[in-house]
C-alpha cells in the first residue's frame, strides 16, 4: 500500500498553483478586514479617546520631568 506523499502527486501547472494560492490570499484578506472593520474599529471608536487622554497624560508627566532636570542640571554660561 504506497503512502501518502505530497509530492508524488501529479504535479500541477505551475500557474494553477499559483491562482489557488492567490484565491486563498483574498479569502484571508477579506477575513482580516472583515475582522478589522467589525471587532477592532468600534472599539477603538469606543476607547480612543480615553487612549489620547492616557497618552496625553504621560506626555505630561514626561514633560514634567524634563523642565525638573534641567531645573536641577547647571547650563554652561551663554557665549
């Protein structure tokens, strides 16, 4: 009983192979956007907001902490 081989099948014309991997491609593209659209931008819609207030805040304590470093750094005498 021969065992199961990929590769002693009857090999197909290389432009078919290619056509099914490009069919399959665009499955899983529209797969993915679907995803996108339906899970990741309504909650990005949801949240973005409160994300920028977040980023917005580090920002702040980022800058915060540069102005008490350069309080605490001596500057060089201008020229």
């Amino acid at each position: 009983m021969p065992t199961s081989n990929p590769y002693s099948a009857p090999k197909r014309p290389f432009e078919d192979r290619v056509r099914d991997a490009a069919t399959h491609m665009e499955e899983d593209l529209k797969r993915v956007v679907a995803y996108i659209n339906d899970e990741v931008v309504p909650d990005v819609r949801r949240n973005g907001s409160r994300a920028l207030r977040d980023a917005a805040a580090e920002l702040h304590r980022l800058a915060e902490r540069v102005e008490d470093a350069n309080r605490r750094t001596p500057h060089p005498p201008p020229r």
